[in-house]
C-alpha cells in the first residue's frame, strides 16, 4: 500500500552558490545546505530541493509560484532588488503583470527567472478589498 510519509518538490541549478543567494537574499527564503543540493524552507512549511547538474536545461514552465497579498506592490519590491519580470506580447502589462483578475480569467500573476533561467511567478488570486 502506498501511504506516503512527505512529500517534496525539486529543480536542478546550473550554480548552486548563486542560486543559493538569489533565493535567500532576493527572494528572503530560508535554505538548508545538503550534501547533495539545497533545502529551500517555502511559506507555510513546504519545502523545496535544488540541486546542481552540470547540463541543466532551464525548466520551460513555472516551477515556483508565490501567492501574495498585492501583487503591484510584490513586482514593485522584486525590481528594486533587481528581479526583472517577462514580458509577454498580448499578456502582460509594462510592469510585466497578467490582469486576469479584472477580466474574470484566473490570476494577476508576473513571470520572472532565477539565475539558472527557471521559471518563477509572484500572483494575486483574490481581489484586494
């Protein structure tokens, strides 16, 4: 019988000192140095391994995503630490954010990459009151 004990999610890296900084310096997560990879601690007690390969291919999809509260002010935040967003003809704004809250069509939500060019997004799912 499968009865599963935890579960847990993982990506490669291309570098993982720069990954490491990225994530616990830009994105203010905690991390776990691992004999194999890095423990990334995620919002509200999940977590994530990442690990090196030395011919890591960037994942083509989203890998991660980050709920917020108000998402302006979260892309507004990760620029000035540097992170520049996707751009996406027909989609996205000039701040790089997908309005699909105000169009009934899922989330407000803005793409961005690590430094080993994975995919990351910051969303609002729910109207601000």
């Amino acid at each position: 019988m499968f009865k599963a004990q935890a579960a847990f999610s993982g990506f490669s890296v291309k570098d993982l000192a720069e990954t490491q900084k990225f994530y616990t310096e830009i994105l203010e997560l905690k991390a776990e140095d691992g004999e194999m990879g890095l423990k990334l601690q995620l919002p509200n007690g999940g977590t994530l391994f990442v690990y090196p390969k030395d011919d890591h291919q960037p994942a083509t999809f989203t890998i991660l995503n980050f709920v917020v509260d108000d998402i302006d002010e979260a892309v507004k935040e990760l620029k000035g630490r540097g992170v520049t967003f996707e751009q996406y003809d027909n989609m996205t704004d000039e701040d790089g954010i997908a309005r699909g809250l105000a169009a009934n069509r899922g989330p407000d939500i803005a793409w961005f990459k690590d430094p080993a060019g994975n995919i990351i997004s910051v969303l609002q799912d729910s109207k601000k009151d």
